[in-house]
C-alpha cells in the first residue's frame, strides 16, 4: 500500500503539466480550430524567460514565473494577431503548417535569445513530506504539492469563468459557430486573443513547473504537448473539462503500470526483470488503449457526435 502510494504521489507533478497544457491547446482548438503544434516551444519560450530572471538577475522564483507567464501570453496573442487573423480562412491543415513554422521560428530564434539553453530553475518550495505506511516510506515533495495548489487554481478560475462569464459565453458561442457569434455581436478577434493569450500563459507555467524536475531545453515540453494532443482525441475536444481530465490520467496510469510491473509482477513471479521490462512499456500500452477507446468512441470519453442541418 505504501509503494502504491508513492506512486501515486510521484503523479502529482507530471499531471499538473499536462493538465495545463492541454487545456491551452483546447482553448486554441475550440477558438481558432487547429491544433498549436507550437505550444511545446512557446511553453519552452516561457521557461527560459523564467529561468534568465531567476538564474541571471537573481529575481525570487514567484516573481520570474509571472514574468514568463506575461511575455509567452504576449507571443501567442501576437502569433494570432499577427498570423492568424490575416489567414482566418485558411483551412484546417493550413493553419496546422503554419504551426508547424512557428515551431522552426522559435527553435530559431530561442539560442540567439538565450545563449545558454542549460538553465535549471528551482523549486517554489524546498524539501519533503514523509509518512510511513505499511513500512515504506512514502514521500510527497512540497515543490508537488505547490505545483498541485497551483494548477488547481489556475484551471477552477479558467472553468468558472467559462461557465459564468460574459468572456466565457463568448468563447462557447465562437467554439460552437464563429460566424453566428459574430452575427450576435460577439468580437471573435477578442475572444481569439484573449484565448490565445491565455493558452500562452498556461504553457509557461506548465513548462515552469516542469523545470523544477528537469533540465530545461527548447523540446524538453513536447512530450507533454503530445500527450495533451492524445488527451484531446481520447476525451474530445467537444467539451473543455474531457481533455483536461484525461490529460491528469494518463501519467497516473503510466504510473500505475509501472508500479503494477514493479510491485505486483515482480513479487508474484520472484522476477524483478520482468516486472521492470512491464514498466518500460508503460507508454506503449497507455497507447493502445488509446487506441482501442479512440475505436469504440471515435469522437472521444466526453465527446458528442454533432449533426448539422444542411
């Protein structure tokens, strides 16, 4: 039960990040349908800028991350003001390329910026939180716990306003026809930017938080914007809380095969090598059934099958 448990609590940081990663992308996706393939390195962006106040400039860790909040906001308003509201009526695979350019720019631009891209940020708060159970120790790092704080805030505000704000109607409204919105007299320029900006400053927080575990570098966020492309297909991009949910579940049960491979398999056959050979492939079968619910529920967990009257 112990080791059970600190598997679960070794979740914690990996599902903050993706949690928030994915619900950027959905905002883009249901605002200016197409998937921001850039998001990875916008976040990165974010995290450099975070890392060069902090590391360089010795400013407090709570200042730095809000200054990477605002400038990877500002990069993605202006990637949608700039870019996308002139090309509006590209289709979808053409507004997927054009990401998929800013991805070049950006990897491009970022070492002329930022010469030494080996930055390491620190925690929001240094040491542990042990208790023993079943005679194992568990541990749960105060760094995790505030990064769980954190995110729980940030994406309750982000569906409150959503669900109750003017702005949030706004976005429901687009989300769902962008030109009867604007016939309603919803500004969809606005409720784009704002979407986009607000996607910005989801992925440098997220790539924040993640530098606090791990070396900083222009696709150290792109495995997680990969996951939150999965989330979105596996729980729909029809809805804004079935990706997010399913982002926060697929590193708890990446985990939890570890840990089935690790602390039952092992245990059960006396053989410790394939108990960690079943770990290794955690991934790959987290993506198999993917696979296997993508076939069952074409249109995701949460999702819905839309007819339009012609």
């Amino acid at each position: 039960m112990g080791y059970f448990l600190d598997t679960v609590l070794d979740s914690t940081t990996a599902m903050c990040v993706t949690a928030l990663v994915t619900m950027a992308i959905t905002l883009i996706f249901k605002t200016s349908f197409t998937t921001n393939f850039a998001q990875g390195v916008i976040s990165a962006f974010g995290a450099f800028v975070a890392s060069t106040f902090f590391n360089k400039m010795g400013w407090p860790i709570w200042c730095a991350v809000p200054i990477s909040i605002i400038v990877s906001a500002a990069i993605a308003v202006l990637v949608d003001v700039g870019i996308f509201r002139r090309g509006r009526y590209v289709n979808a695979v053409g507004k997927q390329i054009i990401t998929m350019g800013l991805i070049s720019v950006i990897v491009s631009i970022t070492p002329l910026i930022f010469p030494d891209l080996k930055y390491f940020a620190t925690n929001f708060l240094s040491g542990n939180i042990s208790f023993v159970i079943d005679g194992y120790n568990v541990t749960l790092a105060k760094n995790a716990l505030v990064s769980v704080i954190i995110t729980t805030i940030v994406l309750a505000t982000i569906f409150i306003t959503l669900r109750y704000s003017k702005w949030g109607l706004s976005v429901r409204a687009t989300a769902s026809n962008e030109y009867v919105a604007g016939m309603m007299g919803i500004n969809t320029h606005i409720v784009t930017a704002i979407s986009w900006g607000i996607a910005g400053g989801l992925g440098a927080l997220a790539a924040s938080i993640n530098a606090t575990s791990a070396e900083i570098g222009v696709y150290f966020m792109t495995e997680y914007q990969v996951t939150a492309f999965l989330a979105g297909i596996v729980g729909g991009f029809a809805t804004f809380h079935g990706p997010v949910i399913v982002a926060m579940l697929i590193p708890f049960c990446t985990n939890m095969i570890i840990w089935f491979g690790n602390g039952v398999i092992s245990k059960l056959t006396g053989d410790a090598t394939l108990g960690a050979s079943i770990g290794n492939w955690a991934t790959t079968i987290i993506y198999i059934i993917a696979l296997i619910i993508i076939f069952f529920k074409p249109n995701g967990i949460f999702g819905k099958k839309i007819e339009k009257k012609v």
